[in-house]
C-alpha cells in the first residue's frame, strides 16, 4: 500500500496519495455500509466473529 500523507497544518486541507487497489478498496467499504441493512448484517457478523461464534464450512458445494 502506498498513502503518502501531504501538509500537517491543522487549519488547513490536507490530502493523501492512496494507490488505486487501497482507494478501491475504501470505495467498496463505503458502498456495503451505504445501505443500513447491509452495514447491520455486517457489523453482526464481525461482532460474531470476534465473540468466536462463527464455524467454518466447506464451501465447495455452492461453487460454479
């Protein structure tokens, strides 16, 4: 990941340089947690994830 960070002035802009697979990646988060059912059913899973409530399945079945 490349982010370079331009200016330190607090009463100012400042910007940054993300490369293009880090910017993508920013725009798809922000376009799942767009839509507030989505973005519930996300932060459940995560707090799923973090509470060791998940298990894992073999997913070959559901493949093309």
């Amino acid at each position: 990941m490349w982010n370079r960070r331009i200016g330190q002035d607090h009463n100012k802009i400042c910007a940054s340089y993300l490369d293009a697979q880090e910017y993508n990646s920013l725009l798809e988060t922000l376009y799942l947690l767009s839509n507030p059912s989505n973005a519930n059913r996300l932060h459940e899973g995560i707090s799923q994830h973090r509470k060791d409530l998940v298990r894992e399945i073999d997913v070959t079945a559901y493949l093309d």
